[in-house]
C-alpha cells in the first residue's frame, strides 16, 4: 500500500527538524582538509571547496530543484554540519514563474480566439480570457514556490546525511548527534 500524500508531507518535515549529525574526531583541520580532498579528487566528494568564508570546508548537498552546500565547521575534536541553499537557482526560479504568466495571455488568448465556439462563448457572457487566466496562473504561484522549497530542503538534507556518513568513514571517526 502506497503512502498518502500527508504521509510524504509529514515524513518530509520530519527529515527538516532534525538536526545534522557531528563527528568526533582527532584529526586538526588541516589533516580532515587534506583526506577530504583526496577524497574529492577521486569524485566522491562532489563540490568539495577547501576555502569556506563560513566554515572550514563545504561540500554539495544535491537538493531536487535546488541545491545546497553541507558546510562543516571543526571545534573542539567536533565536525559540526550546517546547509546552506545556493540562492542563485531559486531567485531564477522565482524569475521564470514571474516573467512567464504575462507573456501567456495573450499566447492562450489567440489559440482560444481561433476556435469559433470560444470567440461565440466570449461573445455572449464577456467573459474575456484574462478573467479566468490569471487568477489561475497568479494564485497558485506562491505555493508552487514553497513546494519547491520544502522539497529542495527535505532533499538536500537527505544527500547531507549520506554525504556525512560518507566523511565520517573517510576520518575513520564515530558519528554522533
């Protein structure tokens, strides 16, 4: 029996309240920097970026659609984990959904048009395309965009939990929450 849609939608945000694992460690900064990049060099450490403004290191968090960076911080024996969404690809996003309903009414509005009984219906109610049109494209839109979020989020801290299992072996350290 397949899961109900509330059921996704609870196991999602179950994944976003729990806070990223930390790994114990002996290791200094430097010698955790140098295995991780061997490590990326042999592409299974994907978006490895040694020099981090906000953390010692990051890595990709692959989220669907949008991405992250898992950024681990080194304190006190500590890999600490924290993602951060890569703000580039929602703003395009949020772009796109914007830029694109105007351009479609008057692209819906000529298929329509070309159509007699529609022409006929428009005729008779007044009934113009734009009424109809734009409440359904417009309204929907903030949602389509917090979907999107809460799916990129759930995703990426997925991709985050394996990727910190992946560093924790790779340190030969004990995982800890």
């Amino acid at each position: 029996m397949s899961a109900g849609y509330n059921d996704q939608i609870t196991e999602q945000e179950s994944h976003l309240d729990q806070e990223l694992p930390t790994i114990s460690t002996n290791l200094d900064a430097q010698e955790i920097k140098g295995r991780l990049l061997k490590m990326s060099k042999r592409g299974k450490l994907p978006g490895y970026e040694g020099d981090c403004a906000s953390g010692l290191l990051s890595v990709a968090a692959h989220g669907a659609p949008f991405d992250s960076k898992l950024i681990a911080n080194h304190q006190d024996s500590q890999i600490s984990f924290r993602l951060e969404m890569i703000p580039m690809m929602p703003r395009l996003f949020a772009l796109l959904i914007i830029i694109t309903i105007w351009p479609g009414l008057p692209l819906t509005e000529g298929f329509l048009d070309s159509f007699t009984w529609y022409s006929d219906f428009v005729a008779k109610t007044g009934i113009k395309t734009m009424y109809w049109y734009l409440p359904m494209t417009i309204l929907p839109a903030p949602f389509m965009w917090k979907s999107s979020l809460q799916k990129s989020e759930a995703s990426a801290h997925e991709s985050a939990i394996e990727t910190i299992e992946k560093i924790g072996k790779a340190l030969n350290s004990i995982k800890s929450v």
